[in-house]
C-alpha cells in the first residue's frame, strides 16, 4: 500500500512539467518565491508554520490533501522529464539506465555549460519532497492534522578532470582534479501537529488581532542514507616535469539497504564477483533507523479596514489582514542502526611517471545513481584501487541532526491579492555545498475568483535569481495547484524550469 501511493503520488506530482536549495513544499509557495511561513493554511500550515492551522481561508473546517510535493535538480528539468516520471528516482533506484534521465549528455556539453575556465568542479543536487497524505481540522480555539511524508535529497560534487584532459593551474601546479563526492538520504516523516490561540498575549491586543501558536512534531523512518567522499588529485610542476604526484583517499558511511550494496561492491571490485542489486521502491517499507523532530511557529495577524469578523464567535481570518510570522523547521535527529557501515581506505601520496593512470576521461556525465558511484571511480585504475582498497572501520550507529532552518515574513491579504515576503537561514544542512540564507518575495492574484495566479523571486548572493510561476484552481471543495521555479543556466544565458510541484488533490469541508 505504501508502495502504491508513493508511486502514484509521485506520478502526480512530477508528472507534469513545469528553487532554491532549500527544501520543496506545496506547489502554492513554489510560485509565490518559496514564501509560506505567512500565507500558508489548511495542510500547508504543517510543513511551513503549524501556528497557521488556526487560520481559514475558507469557512471549511476540514482539509484533506492527497499527492501534493515537488522536484528540484539545481542543474535543471527537461522537457523529457514529463516523458518518464520514473527517472526522478534515478537516485534511488537502480532499475533505471543511464539513459532514461535526460541530460547533457557528453563531456562536452557538461564542460561550455558546467565548468568555466577555472572551475575545478562541479555541483548537483537533486531533491524530492512528497506529501502523501495529509488531514488538518480548525476547531473554535485549536486546530490539529496529521501529514505522512516522503523526502529524500541526492546531491554530489564532480571533479572536473573526469571530463578534461587538460591540466589547470592552481597554486603553482597543473592539477587534474578527480574528486567526487556524494551524500544520499530517503525517509519517512510522520507528523501530528497542535495549534491554539495564546490568550495572555491575544487577551491584550485589540479584538482585530490574534497571536497563533503552533508545533508538529514528527516521527522519522530512515529508509537508505550514505555519504560517500572519493578524493583523487593529480599534479605536476608547472614547469613540465614529467613526474606526477596523486594524493588519494576513500572514505564513505551508509546505512539500511544501501549497505548490502555497498559491501558487494567493494568485494566486486577486490573479486571481479557480480554486484548484488541496490534499491528499489519495494524497499520504501525496510527503514535504516528511527529519528524524530519538529516544525514550531508563532503567527500575528491583525485585521485591516474595519472588518470584525476576527470578533465573531469562528474567528475566521478577514480577506483584508495582515499577518507576521516566525517557525522553525526540522529541529530534530536521525539515529541509522540498521546496517550502519563506516569504510575507509589508507591516505594515499604516490608519484608516478605513466600520465596513461589519469587519461582515461569519462565521456559521459555523472548521473547520481549510487551504482555509478563505482563504475565512474572505475574509469581510471588509481580511483577504482583505492575503493578496493576500503575496509570497514566501524558499526556504531550513525547519529545526525536534520537540516533545519528558521523563517521569518509576512503577508498581506487584500481581498484577491496577496502579497509575501519572506526570510529563510539555514540552521544546519546536509549539502556537500554549504546552503545559504535566501530571500523570498511572491505574490498571488485573482482575475477570476476560482483562478488564482502566483509569481514571485528568490535571491541568494552569488546566485543567478530564480524566477516562480503558478496557477491553481480554487473551487469551494476542491482544489488543484501547479508551480515552478527557473533560473539560468551557468555558462548560458537561457532560462531553464529547475523545480517543479504538484498539488493533486486537496478537499475541504
């Protein structure tokens, strides 16, 4: 069962083409600039700020939500991706080729769009967050829900002498760099979430304004974690000497199913033996531990023009307010105690003659399947020794902290407009690249009562500005929701979708 609707939610959520590093929520605050920690209600409230669940943007109490997430590759979407819903599993699952994941292909396309003439690696990120199910109910003075989650995050760093044959100069030397790095989580997240009314506060404020607190604390089911770091790089004096330096190492940590794999495969290489096979969604049910955390959030809303049915007994909130708020989100730990596996191989400094021990260049892209982890290292006999190399170094459970983050913003509610801005800084992140904080600005309109239109911007130092889209279809019962975040390429001077999120299916009455 869990199988069936993990699948199928996930069709309906990548299956239709079109952010920022920061974790996907519902495909509502994808178009409005990532905002949320203000304007979210209903289901939405639980992953942004759970203090929102005593807000109604409709007089239903009940709110049901089913199929709604989103996928963000920081190197960004294809048209092809809306083809094969599949392939945004090609970094958990092993079952999907090389080929069914579209991308640029050959050496050379990753080198003019990835690389620029100093770089000496390269980044991606892949991250899926699934909303399978959720439930939120707004009484007179509380409100509750309950959301079952998927999320999971691929990431993974590339030297660029994979692809180039070309030395580049840094510090004096021609290095060819042969690092690659890459971190991979899957888990299950179950929520139940409180929210009420502060009194000793609220009872001091006027009667057009209402403070809003709230908490969902979560249990954590780890399905596959490993966090593998090759590092391989090759030198030799500007000069023009014919002697080579390598200084080398392998060390990785996993746990669950992906440990299975990870031991067959360094005896594959130490034994030419046949690898085991890895992953599969039928493995969604196998969990590598048990963690827990939580969202909290406080939210002030105050009503505007004069309209008092902040008074009346529902305290429904006005269509002209404004509201300012805070959360903190993914406070909280993992504990992997199923297979947890630490391996590592000796430092390696080494000099050699024969520059034919680093030549031997990939000619296509690293996709981020785990299995390619190896099959890449293979491509030239240093790397694939060393991770022969590796020996087991400890079984200690492996203990981590989520990556959490605090938010801050607000929103203002003008009948059919909405306006939002927001504050994102990461607390702590599990990315091979640190994460920055972000800004986040987005509006939505109404031309139409029933058709709502989002926009909205993010901005990062140092980084190209993402621009977000979205429609939705807003009937009384049930709505629909679609989003989408694009940047630019890096090397490229054209736009291209990066994130996309998919609201299936929400009810309320």
């Amino acid at each position: 069962m869990v199988r069936s609707l993990f699948l199928i939610g996930l069709w309906l959520t990548l299956g239709f083409f079109p952010v920022s590093a920061q974790q996907l929520y519902d495909a509502r605050s994808m178009a409005m600039g990532a905002t949320g920690v203000a304007t979210s209600s209903g289901t939405a409230a639980l992953r942004h700020n759970p203090a929102n669940l005593m807000i109604f943007e409709r007089p239903q109490r009940w709110n049901i939500t089913i199929g709604s997430g989103g996928f963000h590759n920081s190197r960004g979407l294809t048209l092809d991706h809306t083809d094969n819903p599949a392939v945004y599993l090609y970094g958990f699952d092993r079952r999907q080729s090389r080929t069914d994941f579209p991308s640029t292909g050959s050496s050379e396309n990753l080198l003019n769009q990835w690389f620029n003439t100093t770089s000496l690696q390269t980044y991606q990120a892949q991250k899926t967050d699934l909303l399978v199910a959720a439930v939120t109910y707004t009484g007179q003075n509380f409100g509750v829900g309950f959301s079952h989650s998927i999320r999971g995050e691929n990431s993974y760093k590339i030297g660029r002498g994979w692809y180039d044959e070309n030395d580049i100069p840094l510090d004096n030397l021609l290095v060819n760099n042969r690092i690659l790095q890459q971190q991979q989580h899957l888990r299950h997240e179950i929520g139940v979430a409180l929210a009420w009314e502060y009194d000793l506060i609220s009872g001091w404020l006027s009667d057009l304004s209402r403070i809003y607190i709230g908490v969902n604390p979560k249990l954590i089911l780890p399905v596959t974690y490993t966090d593998n770091t090759l590092h391989s790089r090759f030198g030799q004096p500007a000069s023009g000497s014919a002697s080579i330096s390598h200084l080398g190492s392998f060390s990785g940590k996993s746990a669950g199913k992906v440990s299975d794999f990870y031991r067959s495969e360094i005896e594959r290489l130490q034994t030419d033996n046949p690898n085991s096979a890895y992953f599969n969604p039928s493995d969604l049910t196998s969990f590598a531990g048990i963690g827990g955390g939580f969202n909290a959030g406080i939210t002030y809303i105050v009503g505007l023009d004069n309209d008092i049915t902040l008074t009346t007994r529902n305290r429904i909130p006005t269509k002209y307010s404004l509201r300012v708020s805070a959360s903190i989100n993914d406070i909280g730990f993992i504990t992997y105690n199923r297979n947890p596996l630490r391996v590592e191989s000796t430092e390696r400094g080494q000099t050699f003659s024969d520059e034919t021990l680093y030549r031997s260049i990939a000619t296509n892209e690293y996709l981020g399947n785990l299995t390619e982890f190896y099959d890449f290292a293979g491509q030239g006999p240093v790397e694939r020794q060393l991770i022969a190399d590796a020996r087991e170094t400890s079984t200690d459970p492996i203990r981590m902290l989520l990556p959490s983050r605090v938010n801050v913003g607000f929103g203002l509610q003008l009948n059919r407009l909405v306006l939002s801005g927001e504050i994102q800084n990461p607390l702590n992140s599990w990315t091979i690249e640190p994460e920055k904080r972000s800004y986040h600005i987005g509006a939505e309109f109404r031309l139409i009562r029933t058709i709502p239109v989002r926009t909205g911007f993010i901005f990062q130092s140092g980084e190209p500005v993402v621009y977000t889209a979205g429609v939705g279809l807003d009937f009384r019962v049930i709505t629909f929701s679609a989003g989408t975040a694009m940047r630019t390429r890096s090397g490229v001077i054209n736009f291209v979708p990066n994130s996309t999120s998919f609201t299936a299916l929400q009810i309320r009455f």
